[in-house]
C-alpha cells in the first residue's frame, strides 16, 4: 500500500507561508495559469528546477487553433474525437474548439510570436489533422518561444512570487479540501504552504520509459501526490509513444516533430520500403497509435532498432526554412536531412491519462486543480490529437483561474503526516532501480502489452514498494517515489483493460470492445479501482 505522505512531518514545527494561489510546475500550464491569476490574487510559483524546465520548452511542431476560414470548430473537434478512438468527453472537446482561438491570441499578447507569411499566420498540418491548423515559431520551436515569452512576463510579475529548485513533497488536505503544499528547500529544511487554491502543473511521466522525449524533470510527480492525497487518477494506461525519436549511436532520443510528416516525408525500413500504406490509409499521416505500432511491426520484420524517416524530395530550403532546430539538431551528429535519410524510433513521449478534473480543471478533492499534462481533462481520450496540448493548456488554465475567483476563503489548517518509523535513508542503488523501472515499463508496460507481462511487471514493482518506508529526503529519491507510484497505476489500469484502443495495445486483447470497454478507468488510493462510463452529451 503507498502511504498517504512520503515523509512523516509535524505541522506545528513547520514554518509556514500563505499566498491566495499555489502554482506546482511550470511549462505553459504553470506560466500560463500563474500569470492569469496574478491578475486578481497573489500567486506563488513552486518549480522543482527552473522555469525552462519543462515538456512545452521541447515542443515542436506548434498549437492547434481554429484561425483559418478554411477550418471551423467541428472539424478540429470531429479530428480530436476520431483520435481519441471513442474515450474523449464530448464536453471538454467542445470546450476545446470554442476557446482554443482566444487563448492563442492570449499567448500573443503576452508576447509569444508566431510565424506569418505573407501577413497572415503559417498554418501547418499534423497527422490525424483535417486540416492545415498548427501555428508554429521559429519554425520548429515553438514551445520554447511560448516558454520564452511567458516565463519573461513571470519575472516581471510584481504580485508572482517564483521559487525555483524547490521539490513539492505532498498536498495538505482536511476535510476533503486541499489546504496546500508540504514543500522541500533547496537546503533540505521544510515549510508548509497554505493557499485558496492549489493548482498542479506538474507535468507527465516520460521518465516511467527507458526511452523518451521528455527531460529529466518528467517524472510524473503531481499525479502521484495528488493519488496519494486520495483523488480520482484517469486513463493512465493511455501512453503516447512518438513514432519518430531519433534513434542514432551516441544521440539522445531527439524528437523528429510530427510535423515533418505533415510537410511530406516518407517513412521507409531498412530495405528502403515505404510500408504505411499497409498499416492505415492515412499513410505517414495515421495517428500517432497506429504509426507507432506500424513502426514496431517493421522494425521486427526486418530484424532492425530503427526506421526511416525520408524527407529528402523536398527543397533544402524548405527543409532548412521550416525545421531549423531539427536540421541543426541532426547535422551535429553528421546526419543532414537534406540528404540523408533519419533513423528514427517510437518512444514514449505524452501521458493521455492524468488526475481527473471536471471543465474547470477542479479535481475530485476541493480547492486542489491540475492542468496541462498532469490533468486528465476529457480532451484527449485515449490517444491524443497533435499539438492539443499546448492549446488544452491554455484553454483551462484560464478555466481553472474563472473558477478560482469564485471560490470563498478557506481555512488555513491541514492534517499533520502519519508518524511511522522509518529506516536509515536510501543510499545507492538509486540509478540501478530506476533504470531496472524504466527497462521493465518498456518490456512489460510499453507499445504492446499482454496479461502474463503485466502480471510480471506489477510483481516486481511491488517488490520495491519497501521503498515508502525508508526515510527518503535527496529530490532523487522522492522521484524515484513518485515515478514508482505512477508505474503501478499504469501496469494496474493496462492489465484492467481487456481491450485495445488508442495508445493501449493488448497483444491478448487486440480488438476495441466498444460494448464492455468504452469506459474510463478510474484509480483512487482509497476506494480502489473501477470504470466510469464515456459522457457523449455536449
């Protein structure tokens, strides 16, 4: 059983801080919803490294926004549906479509640059997409452009009080309320937090994988607490894996945006064979699910670790115009994608599933929020759209801060934590234990998944649950903590789902069962596991 705290503590022997609003994490649902709250409440900013530290500074490929005449809200809501495979809230999408548009216009206002031509926005298209709706910066860099102009606006924010480099430990609660945050100083010491509202902007959990996009910081710790606080997690079997990382000695897993696919490139097997059109007619442009597993599917046909990713038919200009990061990227490591072919491989790269929250980003506890990838909105189902992640950020960032201004003043107590005796601390061995997690999720939890891995894997995730009992302090263990909850919940809900749809693949179970699965499942510390069905009403 994982604890209710991961550390014991004495409230009365804390220091204590109160501020109106709590923002936990950064990336553009932090920066966001803290500057929209600043507006109206003091807000203090808790980030584990730094403002630049997040999945939305790695983002590629850009925002997806109904700005076209061409396009209209049901065409990106009927694409977002479609990819969902039957698990998105018909609600929260059409919240989605409606309002993506304003919060663009918001980021640009805040100073965030698109690219234009012509005057008018370069609109892109990305697989699963309809139509050409992905605003893009710099080319291929927009999430650090977003991340550049809002964090500038955070620094200058006279009511927004930043701590970088301090670790979250856990949510305060009574009452069935969040009260707020048990946080870590750099210098170890502690302090307890206390605010109207807490809102988690933790982002997802990449780290779960041996081979991801997401940084180091990835490792799913607002899904954790916030289970260990006792609210509804969702989905958690729905793991995106991008098809195309790149997959090259001596390279990180760089990711090779989805939208150069949209732009034309061909993906080709070590024979040189294209091979989607035998997978999905939507070839290269097939959602991100079905070219993944496509990917796997060669890769073990032809005996290989990688593929092909060929976009050398189109101009070096446009290549060099339209991906710069990527072509820089590439040409460190003397891969130039003019002209040559990427080897490019899936890994895992966006968690679908997250702490459930209703349309104003409200969770099943009271006062406590989340959004962006931490959040499980409705939004994405069971495989999401690309670049409705930024969008979805944005869109209930501004949610969560309309419901937060109507909240009354609470209380300014919580419950202390269990007093437990614990053991020496954890010393050595960490690096090894994390690598054994990441390497076991990708055997027994990854792409494709069966009954007899499952059961494998959640035995020997089990085995280190000890771990809660050891006096864990270093930001090293409390990750290690957090990304271990966060694999249990993945393995328990991947081997509940007797089906396949979206980004869960049961080799057992390989057919979608609309009849019996298009459920959510719903994990809760206290009350255990169960489904919930699919709400089609808007």
């Amino acid at each position: 059983m994982i604890p209710r705290y991961v550390v014991d503590f004495d409230l009365d022997k804390l220091p204590r801080v109160e501020t109106d609003v709590i923002v936990i994490g950064a990336g553009i649902a932090g920066l966001y919803t803290a500057l929209k709250a600043s507006e109206t409440k003091r807000v203090l900013m808790i980030t584990k490294k730094s403002l630049f530290d997040s999945n939305t500074r790695y983002a590629q490929g850009g925002i997806a926004a109904v700005i076209s005449d061409e396009d209209s809200p049901e065409f990106l809501a009927q694409d977002t549906l479609i990819a969902g495979a039957g698990l998105c809230e018909a609600a929260a999408v059409d919240v989605l479509v409606h309002e993506g548009p304003h919060g663009v216009q918001e980021l640009i206002r805040y100073g965030t640059n698109f690219d234009e031509e012509d005057g008018q926005f370069a609109l892109t298209k990305e697989g699963a997409h309809s139509q050409r709706r992905i605003l893009h910066a710099n080319g291929d860099a927009t999430g650090f452009e977003i991340v550049r102009a809002l964090a500038e606006k955070v620094k200058s924010d006279p009511t927004l009080e930043l701590w970088d480099d301090h670790f979250v430990l856990d949510l305060l609660t009574e009452d069935g309320e969040c009260r707020g945050a048990l946080v870590q100083k750099p210098d170890g010491t502690r302090v307890a937090v206390f605010g109207r509202a807490t809102i988690l902007c933790t982002g997802g959990a990449g780290q779960l994988y041996r081979y991801t996009t997401n940084p180091e910081v990835a490792t799913g710790d607002g899904v954790a607490m916030a289970y260990r606080a006792g609210a509804d997690i969702r989905d958690m079997e729905f793991n995106q894996f991008h098809p195309t990382s790149l997959c090259y000695p001596g390279a990180p897993r760089f990711l090779i945006s989805e939208a150069v696919r949209g732009e034309g490139a061909y993906l080709r097997n070590i024979r040189g064979d294209r091979f989607m059109e035998n997978y999905h007619h939507q070839l290269e442009l097939a959602p991100r699910d079905v070219v993944a597993r496509a990917i796997v599917s060669e890769m073990e046909a032809t005996k290989s670790t990688y593929v092909y990713i060929d976009i050398t038919h189109e101009s070096p200009e446009l290549i060099k115009h339209r991906f710069p990061t990527i072509y820089e990227y590439c040409l460190n490591y003397g891969l130039d994608m003019t002209s040559d072919w990427i080897p490019v491989a899936p890994a895992a790269h966006y968690m679908m599933g997250g702490v459930k929250t209703d349309l104003h980003g409200e969770t099943s506890i009271r006062r406590l929020f989340a959004c962006g990838e931490a959040s499980s909105t409705g939004v994405h189902g069971a495989n999401r759209l690309a670049s409705n992640s930024l969008s979805e950020a944005i869109v209930f960032g501004q949610r969560i801060v309309d419901a937060i201004n109507k909240l009354p003043s609470n209380k300014t107590t919580a419950d202390n934590g269990t007093e437990t005796e614990r053991h020496a601390a954890l010393t050595g061995a960490l690096i090894e234990r994390r690598l054994k997690l990441q390497k076991g999720m990708v055997r027994y939890a990854g792409l494709q998944r069966n009954r007899a891995g499952l059961l494998k894997g959640l035995e020997d995730l089990k085995k280190q649950l000890p771990l809660f009992q050891l006096c864990l302090s270093k930001k090293e263990e409390l990750e290690y903590a957090n990304l271990l909850t966060c694999a249990l919940l993945v393995t328990e809900a991947a081997l509940n789902r007797e089906e396949s749809r979206g980004g869960h693949y049961r080799e057992d179970y390989p057919q979608k069962d609309d009849l019996n699965w298009r459920r959510h499942t719903i994990l809760n510390r206290e009350k255990g596991i169960r489904t919930e069905r699919v709400d089609d009403d808007v």
